[in-house]
C-alpha cells in the first residue's frame, strides 16, 4: 500500500487540488508543486499510516478497527490539506 498506492495518490492528490484552485490544467503549476511538496508529503505518510496501522492492528478490537482508521485519516486529511494550502 505505502510503497505503490502512497506515490501515486499523492501525485494525483496534487494534480487535482492545483486544477480545482486554477480552473484548468496547468501542468507546469502541477509540476512546481510537486517538486516543492511531493517528498516530504511522502515522507510525512510514510511516518505516519505505518505507525497507525501497526496500532491499529495490535492494540485495537476488531469491531473499533474502521473507526480508528477513519480517525486518524481525518488527522490526515487535515494535515495534507493544510501543506497544501501554504505556498
């Protein structure tokens, strides 16, 4: 998941944010950003959904388990949208 999915959706989280914030494909405002912003989202993911998931499996019930992770995929969301928000 974190080594194929976690590149790919961060590229294309990134391409859609810059198209809605333009209005229109721009793929050099695309590329700017992702060259400023790719790594260290990947870095920040890969620190921070392998530690939860690990959590996750070990420490919390099955039936909570989908709720945990839509929790901290809040925190998440929070996060990615704030990185993307600063310029």
């Amino acid at each position: 998941d974190q080594l194929l999915f976690a590149p790919t959706f961060t590229v294309v989280f990134y391409t859609w944010m810059r198209t809605l914030e333009v209005g229109a494909f721009s793929p050099d405002l695309i590329m700017a950003t992702l060259q400023l912003k790719f790594m260290s989202t990947l870095l920040a993911k890969w620190s921070f959904w392998p530690g939860v998931s690990l959590f996750n499996f070990r420490y919390v019930p099955q039936r909570l388990r989908v709720f945990v992770i839509n929790v901290f995929g809040i925190l998440w969301s929070c996060y990615i949208s704030m990185v993307n928000a600063q310029h």
